[in-house]
C-alpha cells in the first residue's frame, strides 16, 4: 500500500495546493458574494474529489483500502457537483454540504492514516489533515449563523491549513517512492 501511495505522492501535493489556492483567494477577496463563494468551494471539492478517484482507481487491484478512498472521492465528486449544479442554495444549506463532506474526509483520512501505521512511521501529517477536517465540521455545527464573511475567513484558514499539510504528506511520500526505487533497483 505504501508503494502506490508514494507512487501517486503528487496528488496530495496538487490537492494541498489547490486548497491553498483556494484560501488565499477567499481572504484577498473578504467582500466576495456567496454564490462566488460556493462556486469556488464546489470547483475545489470536485477536483480534490477527481484527484482522489483517480489514485483509487488507478490502483484498484493493489490497495487494501480501496473503499475507503473510493467513499471519500465519490463523496467530494458529488458534493462537488451538487454545490456547482444548485449554485442558489442557501448559506445553511453551503454551511451543512461543508461541515458534512469535511467530517467524512476528516474520519476517511484518519481510517487511512491508521492502516498505514503498519507500513510507516510520521503518518501523524494524515492523521493531522484528518484531526484539522473533522475540528472544521464540529465549528461549522456549533456556529451555523456566522456572518458571511466569518464564514469566508473560517472556510479560508481550513483550506490553508489543509492544504499545507497535504503538501508535506505529499513530499514524505515521494521521499519514500525514490527510497523504494532505490531500494528496488539494488535488489
């Protein structure tokens, strides 16, 4: 399992980086309206969703977890879709597709995270992204009325922070791909 997930290291840093994206223009723009707000939440969620779909299926016979991650990217896929298909909605119904699909990603990451505990050591970063997903939801549920932009700039935090943390996941893994490369390559 560790040897597709460094082999697919990429997606995770294309992944953080969209999140990062993603935040950074949620705070330089405080005064955007909701519908652009749920507009660039939908694009995100699909695309993290696609990406995931592709490392799954991509190596469909090989993974142990498989479900797991189908689960998590077919669950952003569609709320990817929903959210760019009724780009109406309200801001409570943005606020539950939000605190819904980040609680499923957040136990998702950390089911994974566990199942690699065998193979590595430091998987704390995806138990982490997991731990930062799942805090998000809860203070989504708990603050359901907040203004706009307190939603924007909570929404924009998660996503830096997110991303960040997917990014160095991402670059423990390819250090770990060359390793089996190199590992492969004397055997």
């Amino acid at each position: 399992m560790l040897d597709i997930l460094s082999r697919y290291w990429w997606a995770y840093v294309v992944r953080g980086i969209l999140a990062i994206l993603f935040g950074i223009l949620a705070y330089a723009w405080p005064g955007i309206t909701l519908a652009t707000l749920i507009i660039f939440f939908g694009a995100y969620v699909l695309i993290d969703g696609i990406l995931l779909l592709i490392n799954t299926i991509g190596n469909w016979g090989e993974r142990d977890d498989r479900w797991l991650l189908l689960l998590e990217g077919l669950l952003g896929v569609g709320i990817g879709v929903i959210t760019l298909v009724v780009p109406g909605i309200t801001a409570v119904l943005l606020i539950f597709y939000i605190a819904a699909w980040s609680l499923a990603t957040g136990v998702l990451e950390i089911a994974a995270a566990i199942r690699l505990r065998k193979e590595i050591e430091n998987e704390w970063w995806l138990i982490l992204s997991g731990v930062v997903s799942i805090l998000f939801a809860i203070l989504l549920m708990v603050f359901p009325n907040a203004g706009a932009l307190g939603l924007i700039w909570l929404i924009a935090t998660y996503a830096i922070i997110f991303g960040v943390i997917l990014i160095i996941a991402g670059v423990k893994l390819r250090g770990l791909r060359f390793r089996f490369k190199g590992a492969t390559a004397k055997s």
